[in-house]
C-alpha cells in the first residue's frame, strides 16, 4: 500500500502542472509563434522547434502558473475558476508551480538566447517581464486598468513579435501584428466583464471595474472592430480573415448595455469567444496555406 502512494504522488503534480498550464490555451501562444516564423522567415528549422515547444507548454505554465499563485485569494471566490479556466491548487502546491515554472522554461530560454541576435533577446527579455508583471506582487499590471488588456495582450502578440525578431518581418506582417495586439487587448477587456462583481468584492481593479460592465464591452467591439479593419487593409487573401473577425463583433454585440449587476451573463459570451478562437484559427491557417501555395 506504502508503495502504491509512492507512484501516485508524481502522477498528482503532474496532473496539477498539466492543469495550471490550461492545456486549452496552448494554442494560442504557439501558433503565433510559429505562424510568424513560417511567414516571415519561410524555414523549418530546429530553432522553430525549440521556439514552438517553449511558446506551447512552458510559456503557459509559467504565465498562468504564477497568476494562479498569486490570484489564489480571489480565485477561491471566483465560480468560473477550477475548470479549463484556471486551476484553483492549494496553497501547498505553490512551490511546485513556480519551481517548475523556472525548471522547466530555464533550458529553452537558454538556447534561445544563445542562438538568438542582438535584437531577439532583449525581446525575449521583455516578453517574459510582462508574463511575471501581470500577477507577480509588487508589479501587478493587471489591476492597472488598461494596462491590465495591454499586458494580456502583450502574452499572445508577443510570442509572434519575438518571431519577427528572429527572421525579420514585412510592413504587411507588423499590420497583422497590430491587429493581432488589438484582437487581445479587446479579448482581455471583455473577458473582464463576467468577473467583475468577484473582483469588485475581493477589492481587484481591472478595466472592467473601472468603466463599467457596458462601456467596456463596447471598448471590446471598438478594438475588434479595428482589428478587423487593419486585416481587410492588407486586402487579398487577408480579407477572408477580417470576414471571419467579424464573429467576435457579433459575440459581443448583445452585451453592449449590460449592466453591472448582471455582469456574469457576459460569461455566455467567453465561452462561444473560446469556440471562436478555434474557428477562426482555422480560417487563418486555411488562408496562409492558400497564400504561400499561389
């Protein structure tokens, strides 16, 4: 029996890294990563390989694992969280998480940097500042209003801003890449909204509590809109893609003079955003792959 608690203790911390990384937002860091690699530089190479592998598991484990441990109070209050959304690990586990956070990340920053330029590492450096700045104490940036949706946005944008430092970039790929910015920073804000009575209550400032449930959905549908706007300006292929943008406008729409006391009805709205994201996902990849084969 002694023996038997022995293999199930690894298997538990595992489950608890696995479940701290949020496995559902993987995606989202790797793929612009690797788009942008691919894009702008046009080779697979191993240094593709490494960014891809740290920008999927690593990144996520150290962003959300150091949000989890230091939104712990609030979380506990939160009734979205324990789920796909973020874990809710017990204060014992605390350690582990920033441990391996640091352990598991430490060998892949390493190699980037050594293999990286002049210009690529101190973009690495700043990418990682915002991941620890956002919930870190002392720093905290996400009880900054509007800088809390910068910062967030800052964690998608810039796994494909550190691409471009890599292999360079067109005018046309920066364009992509405010849209990119402003697709997330309109995404933090409206994620916001449906928190925003446990944030109030656990005395957290975000851009929700500030403007409001209403106003800031309809900053959300402003700043999709212009990211709609930027993608239809590069014209071509990329207008199939700001047609597919167009969702997340829709997605917000019935929440432009939600009230604040209603606030958690605007949850209905992130769980199709998450859908969204997969679908327009694959409308971009669709569209890149059309774009290089003619």
């Amino acid at each position: 029996m002694e023996r038997i608690k022995e293999r199930e203790v690894p298997v538990n911390k595992l489950k608890i890294l696995f479940n701290t990384s949020r496995p559902i937002s993987w995606v989202n860091t790797a793929y612009p990563f690797a788009l942008g690699y691919l894009m702008m530089g046009g080779v697979f190479d191993w240094r593709l390989v490494i960014g891809t592998l740290f920008f999927l598991v690593p990144y996520n484990l150290t962003m959300y694992g150091i949000n989890d441990v230091f939104d712990y109070e609030s979380d506990i209050r939160n009734p979205r969280k324990g789920g796909i959304e973020g874990a809710v690990t017990a204060k014992k586990y605390h350690p582990l998480i920033i441990w391996a956070s640091v352990l598991l990340s430490a060998p892949f920053v390493i190699a980037l940097l050594l293999t990286g330029s002049g210009l690529s590492a101190p973009t690495l450096a700043v990418v990682l500042f915002f991941v620890v700045a956002y919930s870190a104490k002392g720093l905290r940036f996400k009880e900054v209003p509007l800088l809390d949706s910068v910062t967030s946005s800052i964690h998608f944008v810039g796994p494909l801003v550190y691409a471009y430092s890599l292999v360079g970039a067109t005018p046309a790929g920066w364009v992509a890449a405010i849209a990119f910015f402003a697709w997330g920073v309109a995404s933090q804000a409206f994620g916001a909204v449906q928190d925003i009575v446990p944030d109030r209550q656990a005395n957290i400032r975000s851009i929700a509590t500030i403007l409001g449930a209403a106003w800031t959905t309809r900053f959300a549908a402003i700043m999709y809109l212009f990211a709609v706007v930027l993608v239809a300006l590069l014209g071509g292929f990329a207008l199939v893609v700001a047609a597919a943008g167009l969702a997340y406008i829709a997605n917000v729409a019935p929440f432009l003079h939600i009230k604040d006391t209603q606030a958690n009805l605007a949850r209905a709205g992130w769980k199709r955003f998450l859908w969204i994201n997969y679908v327009t996902g694959a409308v971009v990849t669709i569209t890149c792959v059309a774009a290089i084969a003619l």
